[in-house]
C-alpha cells in the first residue's frame, strides 16, 4: 500500500479565514437585527387589571380613552429623539390635553407617569385621568418613558426630566404657566415622579436627552 501524500494548498489558510469572517459577520448582522426589536413587558394593562379584580369587585368598570367637551387633545408629541441606543434611533412622545376655554390663559401644568413595575405599562393609561383633569382646567401630560427591559435606571429619570424641559421650552404654544408645573404617577410612576422631583441639580438624575438649553427641569 502506498503512503497517502497530503497536498497543501497555499490559500487554504486564507480561504478558512475569510470563510469564519463571513460567518461571524452573518451572526453579527442578525444580532444587531434581533438589538432593533425593543423588548416590551405586556402583563401589566388595564385589561389585565379588570380581569384580576372582576370577583372582588364586580361593578368596577375600566375608565376609558374618551375626550370630554371642551378639551383640546395633541396626541403623539415627540419630546426627546435618542439618536444611538442598542436598539437604534429612539423617539419619545407625550400627550397633551388643555381646556379650550381661556385658551390663551396659562394653566398650572401636571406631568402624569404610568405605572407598571418599572418594566410594563404605557402613558396611555394615564389618558383618561388626564382628560377629566383638563377638563376641570389644568394642562395634563401622560408622558412615555423607556421601560428597564430598554434601558437601566436611572433612563426613565431622565426621559421625564428631558420631557419638562420640552414642556417648558413649548410653554408659550400651549399656554403653560412654567412656575406650576408638578409631577404626578401611580405605583412605580409614584416612586419616578418622587425622584423626578427630589434630584434638582444633581448631574447623574439629569440627563442630556431632547432640550437641554433651557433654564431648569424643576417642578412642584
């Protein structure tokens, strides 16, 4: 029986190097496609919420997404755009009601933050409380917030923060009275808005999101 010759190709090494490089680069692309889908927590609803309570308290009925007569509605209001996050270009929109009434007089002005365990909810279920509070003459504000399955605390701290300098620099176009501006949430929208409020001028709670040439993200 003959010896087997083993033949070397010059190239080989090259060949194998380019073809890893290809396959990294293939993992690589369809990671960073995977990064662009923000995880989203949905347990956490008024749907949800009315089905948990339904035996303890059967007459209770889910407010709903209903403007009163008499309230103006802006709806969708990009107040922060955050140009590289892991998920790529990220906009954040809020809400606006006011009363129609006195449309030129400037009205105290309530920021509202949604609850839901820090991971889950959405401002729009701060929508219905926020429509019968302007309807009784306040401008009110449900505000989006980046979630912790996005992005680490203290993001959130900084989305709301970087949402009342917008609301202060855009005062004059919707008729807000910038010395009476508070911050209002439920559960962990609570814990935000006390945060909000208590870190005035303290560098790390602040941010550098959306307007930051205006003069202060202070509120009442």
């Amino acid at each position: 029986m003959q010896n087997a010759r083993i033949l070397f190709c010059p190239l080989f090494p090259l060949i194998l190097t380019l073809t890893f490089a290809f396959i990294s680069l293939q993992v690589l692309g369809q990671n960073k496609a995977k990064a662009t889908v923000i995880p989203i927590d949905s347990s956490f609803s008024v749907a949800a919420v009315a089905k948990k309570i339904k035996r303890d308290f059967p007459l209770a009925i889910p407010a709903i997404d209903s403007l009163p007569e008499g309230v103006q509605e802006y709806r969708n209001m990009v107040y922060a755009t955050l140009e590289d996050t892991r998920y790529g270009k990220r906009e954040l929109h809020l809400d606006i009601f006011r009363p129609q009434k006195d449309e030129r007089r400037e009205l105290a002005a309530v920021i509202m933050i949604n609850g839901g365990g820090w991971r889950s909810g959405t401002r729009s279920m701060q929508v219905p409380m926020a429509q019968m509070l302007a309807a009784r003459g306040f401008v009110t504000i449900p505000v989006e917030y980046q979630l912790s399955l996005e992005a680490k605390f203290p993001a959130a701290v900084h989305n709301i923060k970087s949402a009342i300098r917008w609301v202060k620099a855009n005062s004059r176009k919707y008729h807000i009275d910038t010395a009476r501006i508070a911050v209002f949430g439920c559960s962990a929208g609570g814990q935000l808005a006390a945060l909000t409020g208590l870190t005035n001028n303290i560098p790390f709670f602040e941010g550098r999101q959306g307007i930051t040439a205006t003069d202060s993200n202070r509120v009442n």
